[in-house]
C-alpha cells in the first residue's frame, strides 16, 4: 500500500465509521475506533518515510493523538470530560485533518515530481 491509497482506506473507514455510528454497540464502536487509531499510526509511518514532511505527519500525529484522547475516554468516560462534545465534533475535527495532509502530501509528491523531472532534464 503507498501513501495515497493510506489515504484513501483511511477516510473510507472514517466514512464507514460515521455512517454506522449510531448502531454499534459500545464495545465494537471502542474496537473500531482502536483500528481507525492503528491505521492512522501506520499512515504517520508511511508519510515519513514517503514524504519526509513534517508538516504532512504533523496533520496525521495530531488527528492520532485526538482520536487517541477520544478513544481512551470511550474507554473509560467515567468522571472525566470528553475530549469532544460528539461524535459528529470528532468526526469533523478528523476529517478536517486528513484532508489537510492529504493536501500536503500531494502538494510535496508533486513538488517531488517537479524537481525529478527537472534533474531528468538536466541529465539528458
């Protein structure tokens, strides 16, 4: 699996995610989440070592340490304050983030690309 297509599963399983929210039972909603926070730790891997862009695993770090927050407190919500008010917050607050690093991570794949064809131009 490359960047993109992290990318791509990962905001298919948010999409997922959102639409079954309301009839999953506690225990599959905390499993879920705790695979949502596993795929976003191996897309940070996978934007560093792809991109080398703090500003591209910086997005996807931050969205892992709030959906991390968030799951701990599905966890045990017990006489602590939710990190979100509600699912849909969190689910907007997510979003908003991978978005932003896919943005970047296009925009440093293409700058990438630009600088390769200019050496392969220079070369030939």
């Amino acid at each position: 699996m490359n960047l993109i297509e992290g990318f791509q599963r990962l905001e298919r399983l948010q999409a997922e995610l959102n639409k079954q929210w309301a009839n999953l039972s506690h225990d599959h909603l905390v499993e879920t989440m705790a695979n949502f926070t596993e795929e976003l730790l191996e897309l940070s891997r996978m934007a560093f070592h792809s991109t080398k862009s703090d500003i591209v695993t910086d997005h996807i770090e931050e969205c892992f340490r709030e959906t991390s927050a968030y799951l701990e407190w599905l966890r045990l919500p017990e006489g602590r304050p939710a990190p979100f008010a509600t699912h849909n917050e969190w689910f907007e607050r997510a979003a908003q983030l991978l978005h932003r690093a896919a943005a970047d991570c296009r925009d440093v794949l293409m700058e990438t690309e630009r600088v390769l064809d200019e050496l392969r131009h220079e070369l030939s």
